[in-house]
C-alpha cells in the first residue's frame, strides 16, 4: 500500500451559518495548522468578475480568472482577517450578503469550481490544514483524515449571520437574510457539480443550542484521536 505523505487535513463543510467559519478558525489555531476559507475564495471570484465586467455566461472566461488570482489572507495585530487580491485589500466588500449571493450563484458553474481548484489545494501545507467550505470533503480533499459536517436549524443559521454582520457593522434585515440563506441552501444542495452533502465517512454535528466552545471542543478530541498529538499543536 503506498503511503500518504501529503500533509493531513481536517475537512469541515456545512451550510452558511453553522457555525464552520468560527469553529474552523479556532481548530487551527488549537492545532498549529492552516486555515483554508474556500468560500472566501469564491467570494473573491465573484468580486474580480464584476469588476472585470464578467457575466454567469462566460464561463471559460470565469474559470481562466479563477486560476490568475493572486489572493492572500492575513490577520492585523488586533488578529482581524484580512483579504488582499493583488496586494490590494477587499476585506469589506467581500463580506457584504450580495457579494455572497454571487459567489453563490457563479459556485453553481462547473467551470468556476474547476478553476478554483489548485488554488484550494494549494493551502494544503505542514504541517497541516483545517479546511472550512462545502465540497473539502467531497471533492477538494476526498483523502482527509477527518471530515465534520455541521449542521443548525435555518432559524439559528439566520440569527447567527444577522448578528455577525451586525457585529462587522453591515447592513441586515432578519426576513431579508431568510430569504438569502434559504435561496443559497437551495442553489448550493441542488447544483449537479459538488452538491452540498456531507461525505458518506463525515462526522455530522449539529449545533443548534450548541454553544461553539462545545463544538470545537469535540473536533478536537476527534482530531487528536485520529491524528495524534498533532505536529504542529499545543
Ligand atoms: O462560505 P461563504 O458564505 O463565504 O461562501 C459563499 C458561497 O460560495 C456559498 O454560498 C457557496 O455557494 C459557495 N461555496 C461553495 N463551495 C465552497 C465554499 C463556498 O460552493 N467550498
């Protein structure tokens, strides 16, 4: 059998608001390891598109940018993330909902996902990666080590996202976010390219009423026990 030398993954997928952002974030910093955020990859997709002038229907167009975007993710002292394309910081427009319905809408084009590829598996390096999105499992990284799937009811997905934009100090509407999710839900699960679904080995853990200390708490166990003391951890 021959061996795999790949650096290990930690694969964590779910719907919007379930919480995988956070609990992502914080399983890498537990662990040492890197932080992939696939869907501020799409995100950034659907920002260069439209400023480029690209529509859904140039597809070839969309995934030849997919492969040319020179992205970079940093934190500033106060340790809040940053985005940069370019060099140039789009931190702030990626997080507004419309720019996520985008991203939605152009995840959708088997093209897209496609071109985003290598530059998702580029993040794979040791000492290792926890990667936070909707297909890590599925498609990007189908050799993880450990696959999560999170889950929370749509009423708690929905409050969760209308306090976190809040918080950034974004505009939000509570019937208008339930409308985007359910919309977004819809698209991302019914594409025929990487459905949202969780890996048929994926741990799923719902966390409705589940507070996110519990959660990343549990990754971790499952993470140490399938991993060991992790190399880069604490
Ligand atoms: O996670 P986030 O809301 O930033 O992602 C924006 C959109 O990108 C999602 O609604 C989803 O349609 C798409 N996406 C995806 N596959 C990923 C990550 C995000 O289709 N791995």
């Amino acid at each position: 059998m021959i061996k795999n030398t790949s650096p290990p993954v930690v694969a964590i997928d779910g719907p919007s608001g379930s919480g995988k952002g956070t609990v992502s974030r914080r399983v890498a910093d537990a662990l040492g390891w890197h932080l992939l955020d696939s869907g501020a990859l799409y995100r950034v997709l659907a920002w260069a598109g439209d400023a480029a002038g690209l529509s859904s229907d140039q597809p070839q167009k969309l995934q030849s940018l997919a492969g040319s975007l020179q992205v970079e993710f940093s934190r500033t002292a106060a340790g809040d993330e940053r985005i940069l394309l370019d060099g140039r910081d789009i931190t702030q427009p990626l997080r507004a909902e419309e720019c996520g319905n985008r991203a939605s809408e152009l995840a959708a084009i088997p093209q897209v996902r496609e071109g985003l590829k290598i530059l998702q598996r580029s993040f794979r390096r040791a000492p290792g990666l926890v990667a936070d999105g909707r297909d890590m499992g599925t498609v990007i990284f189908p050799d993880a080590g450990l696959k999560i799937f999170l889950t929370a009811s749509a009423g708690e997905r929905v409050k969760r996202r209308y306090n976190q934009l809040k918080q950034k100090g974004l505009d939000a509407t509570l019937p208008g976010l339930f409308r985007d999710i359910a919309a977004r839900d819809e698209r991302d699960q019914s594409r025929a390219v990487s459905p949202l679904k969780p890996a048929p080995e994926a741990v799923v853990l719902d966390t409705t009423g589940t507070g996110i200390e519990q959660v990343v708490e549990k990754v971790l166990v499952l993470a140490r026990r399938r991993f060991g003391s992790t190399p880069g951890g604490s």
